[in-house]
C-alpha cells in the first residue's frame, strides 16, 4: 500500500467506529483463482493486487470500471452490486449489478502472473472505461509509462506491469499523481480521471495511474494485466502475452480456465462443512514454495499493526499439521502440500535448530519482524519459541502419517529441532521467557508449553533413530511434568503465563492447545486421573470465560484471552476472534478423543460443546462471511476486521470437522471413513 493511497483512505475513513483509517481492507470482496497472483475484487468491482508477498510484484494498487452511456461515465462503484460469488466451485468471481437500464456481469479470473475481467453488458452502452493505479516493486514512486496504443505498460526498474483490453483502447492516457498539497489537503480525496493543464506536460508519464477507454464488441470486453520482471521477459513477448490474455477470454473461457483451476476436493465423508472453502482459502494464500501468508496484508504500512503478508512458522506449520490431519481421513489427497512445507522448512531452519519469527514466503528469506531474538545479541526474550515447537511438531507427525520423498533429511531437521527446543527449555521443564503466540507480552505461556510437549511427543512416536526418539520421550516427560506448575486452583483453568514467578491468572484461548498436545502425549506415556481431570476442567472453563455474546447482537465466539485491547476502536470489550473460536472447537475435539481413550464419561460432552462451537464458524455461522471466508476478528456489531481471510482458523475448521464427520459426532451421523 502506498502511502497517497493510504492517505486517500484516511480521508474517507477517518472518524469510523469500526474501520482503521488507511488500511487497504479485504473483509468485502472475494479473491479470484488460485494461480500466482493473489487479487482481490471488491464488492464494487474495483480491483487490487495482494501479490508482493507470494510472487515479488506489486501489481495493481487500485482499478476501477464504469461504464459509457452516452458520454457519461457510470462507475461502478456508485452503483449497488446484486450479486457477487464464485461460480460453483470454481474461483472465477462473479459480480453482478444493474446501472441505468443496463445489466452488467462481471467475471474475474487469476491466470498465473495474469489476471482477466471479462465485462458483459446487456442494455445501452458503447464502452468501458477503466481508472488503474499500478505499483511496480510495490513503490509508488519513480514510476513511469510506455503508450503501446493497445496497451499500456508502467514499469519501475525490475518490475514491468502490461494492461489491455480485446477491443483496444478509443482513449488511453496517464494521469498526474496526487501532489504533495492535493494529499495534504483538507476535504475530498482527488478523483480519477482527471484533467490538469498547467504545464506538466510530463508528468502524466511519470507515475502508476493510467485511464482507457475500451469499446464494447457484441456487448462485451475483457481486460487483462500481466505483472512481469524485465530480466525474465522481454517487452514484446509480454505485450504479446498480454493481448492474448485479453483476446482468449471470454466469458466461456475464462468459465473453462477457471474449472482446471479447482481440484477434486471431496472430503469422501458425508456433508462436509465448507471443505472447499478451507482448501480454496489456503490455496489462495499460498505460494510455489509451498509457504502461506498468514492473510492478505490489509496493513503494510504498519499503521496499527506489523502487518500480515509474512509467513509465520507457528500459524504455517499448525496449518500443514491440520492439512496432514485431515488428509489423513479422508481421499482429499493433499501430499503435494505436505511435502513442499517440510522441505521450506527444512530450508529456512536456522543453525540452532530454531525457525525465525518470520520469514517472505516466495524465497524463505528474512523479513521484517520484532522476535528475532535469537539471531541478536539479546537475552532471548524476543523469540517465540511456540514456531519452533509447531514446525517440529508437523515434521514428526508427516514421518509417521505421510509419505515424504525423503525421510533421512526431515528426521536430520528434527535432531537439530530437538537441540533448539532443549536449549529453550528451562530446568523446570517450562520453556524459557519468550514472546507468546499473541505476539503481545513475554513470559512463560502455557500455549508455548503445549507446542513443547506436543512436539516432543511428536517426535517421540515418529518413526525415527531410537536414540532420537528416547530423547524426546524425556523431553516430553519433563514438559508433562512441568505444566502444573501453571495451574489455578482458584479458576479451575490453567494460566496465561508465569511472569517473573508469579500466575497471570488471566484465560487465554491459545492455552486450549494443551488438549491436543495431552493427546499426543498419550500416545507415549500414560496420562494420570488427575491431569484428565484439569484438562476438563481447564477446556470448560476457558471457553465458558472466553465466550461472548454481545447484547442486541447475533454475533456470538470466543475471544483471544481476558482484558485484550487490541483494535476495538469505540468498542468497550474484547472482540470476538474466529480462530479462538475455531480452537475452541478443536480442543474440544481433541479432548472428547483423549477422554474416549481413556473410557472417560465426559467425552461424549466434549464432543457435544465441539459441534456447537463448530456451527458458530461454518458456512451460514455468525463468524463465517457470505464468501465462505472467515475474518480474524469480528466488533460486536458484525463488522468484519484484520486479515479476511485468515488462513488458520481455515485449518482449524477443516481438520476439526473432517474429525467430527470421521466419529459420527456431527448431526448425529452414522461414522463414515473415507477409502483407502
């Protein structure tokens, strides 16, 4: 996001109880195909590229359509949209409105590093124009344009960014940016397009924003841009590519393209609950490497966050042990998956066997980020040990439950695991001070505790070196012993975290993965009457203390932990997030099967309080949007907020109900198991 466009969005939104002004928001809207380019089409039918994290380019900052009748410009985005959806199940994205007496079908499709719009009208109009910002290496500066009559190309120096229509251009000329007094000035963002004559007769060559005009043919035309790198092609193969993007596309082809685009996702159980949303989710937020982006980054300029478009090894790793999981009862077939995730971590593990807080997900390297302790001469504090503990954790899991192409070399990242996590581990048996999975506080957080012992009880039931495995057992015995230390007595619930020796009595929705790490464990010791006991008590009382339903208000989930200010704006209570929501239901789960083991009555109670919670986040649920995609966070009056959509509580869903279906827990079904 560039900061003309930021402002711009500061002055529309400024004075918004639920919107943070100067964001670059995807909670309306759906993203479209499942290619290289992530891209969104808003509500409106406006465009925008959320690519730079998964491909390197920029793309296109902001586009929007209207429509000519008679030399009048009807935006789009003045006028409402009736209709927008993927079409079946693919990802084209379809968008409907009425302007005038003229019905206006919008079909958007992501092909590779190419996106295409293809725009049908039926009723009185002669042409579409289009309004476009381009942002080359994701800058807005020092930007220029090339007028290829058909075509337009703006480049910066390593990105070239190509954009056309089937019918050509009648009109096609830049536009003078934003001056520094137009962004500063008080009132009205500067409207696109505009005429300015004063001399600078340059300056509509130098910079990203371009206007056309493109004739309709048969009622129809379809644009297309290409997002390209000067030094992987060159300028007349990529306004070649470019025109044929345009040219090919129709509506029925851009409905054939789209259609390879899906792969078979049938869970192969009965009435699975929004399966392929949660593949199709994932998908989008992933890139060749086989790294996700935690969201689309609605905040790269840091305004009120640190920003999303970064691949986070704790939120990765659970989802590729969640994936795992879930294609591990069913005919999904994901294995594709799995095995670009371990070998990226493989990749991007460091000497001492940790994983860094965060990293850019097309090539592994560093990226910005506040817990890179380990890699500083630091006392270790600012380093979130729980990522090391979760990519361990799926790496064991994937030995014992996939197929890898090359076992020797994930069980070798696990010995070095194995090293990072000891050397975090405190004589306790806790993990040392570090930043928790909130990435708010430090301390000695029972979410970190959980990701310790569920990796060391991972690793030891793995098929690996006895040696290793012996190890791991001890270190999972000695986590297991440790974890009471953060009991309360009091609450009936484990604590958020021991900080400098005393309880933070606080209930924390991350320490509900202590459920699913007990359960690991079971698989290589035994858990005594006592730690069931508190397990129980501990899932009931946390979710019963976390769980809000706000008054006058059919919004109803759970929230991160007790007291959380983060993003409320007016609101005076903690918002509801889906992926506490989503691992509340999972540790219920989770907790129903490890009581089940263990012929505990409770189980079936479990299993009951998991449903319930899984409802709230399916499709038709309070936190679920009409595009199946589940928001970070919700403000009590429905308002969608943060990363949308948030790629874990996806996870979380899938592997959650795939698990439910498999027990027959779900509306009372008979169990189904996949084939094998």
């Amino acid at each position: 996001m560039k900061l003309r466009t930021a402002l711009r969005d500061y002055k529309e939104r400024r004075g918004s109880e639920t919107a943070f002004p100067g964001e670059r928001r995807s909670t309306a809207g759906i993203f479209s195909g499942l290619d290289d380019r992530l891209v969104h089409v808003g509500p409106d039918g406006s465009l925008r590229d959320f690519s730079y994290p998964l491909t390197g380019y920029g793309g296109i900052e902001q586009l929007r359509f209207g429509l000519r009748v008679d030399d009048e410009i009807r935006w789009f985005d003045e006028y409402d949209t009736e209709q927008q959806a993927y079409v079946d199940e693919t990802a084209i994205v379809e968008t409907k409105r009425s302007i005038g007496d003229a019905t206006v079908v919008q079909r958007d499709l992501t092909l590779g590093d190419g996106h295409v719009t293809n725009v049908t009208v039926d009723g009185e109009a002669d042409a579409v124009c289009v309004s476009a910002t381009f942002s080359p290496d994701d800058t807005g500066t020092q930007l220029a344009q090339l007028d290829h009559g058909d075509a337009v190309e703006v480049f910066h120096r390593r990105e070239h960014d190509y954009f056309a229509a089937s019918t050509g251009f009648d009109e096609l000329s830049g536009q003078v940016p934003e001056q520094i007094d137009e962004v500063l000035a008080d009132g009205d963002p500067v409207e696109f397009p505009r005429d300015v004559d004063d001399g600078r007769y340059e300056e509509n060559k130098l910079g990203g924003t371009v206007y056309g005009v493109a004739p309709l043919e048969d009622g129809a035309v379809t644009f297309a841009s290409l997002l390209t790198a000067v030094d992987e092609i060159d300028r007349p193969e990529a306004l070649d590519r470019t025109r044929s993007l345009a040219a090919d596309h129709d509506a029925d082809a851009i409905a054939t393209a789209g259609a390879r685009q899906i792969p078979d996702w049938d869970t192969g159980l009965s009435g699975d609950c929004g399966a392929t949303d949660d593949l199709r989710v994932l998908s989008l937020l992933s890139c060749e490497t086989g790294a996700r982006i935690a969201g689309p980054d609605f905040d790269p300029t840091y305004a009120y966050s640190g920003g999303y478009g970064y691949t986070w090894f704790r939120d990765d790793a659970e989802i590729s042990r969640f994936l795992l999981e879930a294609d591990d009862r069913t005919d999904l077939d994901l294995s594709g998956f799995h095995e670009a995730s371990a070998q990226f971590y493989a990749d991007t593990q460091q000497p001492d066997g940790t994983w860094p807080h965060r990293v850019w997900p097309d090539d592994g390297s560093l990226a910005p980020g506040w817990a890179h302790g380990r890699l500083e001469a630091t006392d270790g504090a600012d380093y979130q040990a729980d990522q090391t503990g979760s990519v361990a954790a799926f790496l064991a899991t994937y030995l014992r439950l996939g197929e890898p192409e090359d076992p020797a070399a994930i069980e070798a990242t696990l010995v070095d695991a194995l090293d990072g996590l000891a050397a975090t581990t405190d004589d306790d048996g806790l993990p040392e001070t570090a930043q928790n999975a909130w990435e708010n506080m430090t301390g000695r957080f029972a979410h970190t505790t959980a990701t310790f012992l569920h990796a060391y009880a991972a690793i030891a039931r793995a098929p690996v070196d006895d040696e290793l495995a012996e190890r791991a057992r001890e270190g999972a015995e000695n986590v297991y012993e440790s974890v009471d230390e953060l009991w309360m007595d009091d609450r009936g619930a484990y604590a958020l975290r021991i900080e400098d020796g005393e309880l933070d009595e606080r209930l924390d929705s991350s320490a509900l993965a202590l459920a699913d790490a007990h359960r690991e464990y079971a698989a290589v010791a035994d858990i005594d009457d006592e730690r069931l006991e508190r397990l129980v008590s501990h899932v009931e009382t946390t979710i019963d203390g976390l769980y809000r339903n706000p008054d006058d208000s059919d919004l109803h989930g759970v929230v991160r932990f007790e007291d959380d200010p983060w993003r409320r704006r007016e609101q005076a209570d903690e918002k509801i997030w889906s992926v506490s929501t989503a691992w509340a239901a999972n540790a219920a789960t989770k907790l129903g099967a490890l009581l089940d083991e263990y012929d505990r009555e409770e189980a079936d109670d479990a299993f009951d309080r998991a449903v319930e919670l899984l409802d709230v986040i399916a499709p038709g649920g309070p936190l679920c949007l009409d595009s199946g995609y589940l928001p970070e966070q919700m403000f009590d009056d429905g308002t969608p907020d943060s990363a949308t959509p948030l790629g874990w509580p996806h996870a979380l869903r899938l592997a959650t109900d795939t698990e439910l279906r498999t027990r027959g827990s779900v509306a009372d079904e008979e169990p189904v198991v996949a084939d094998d």
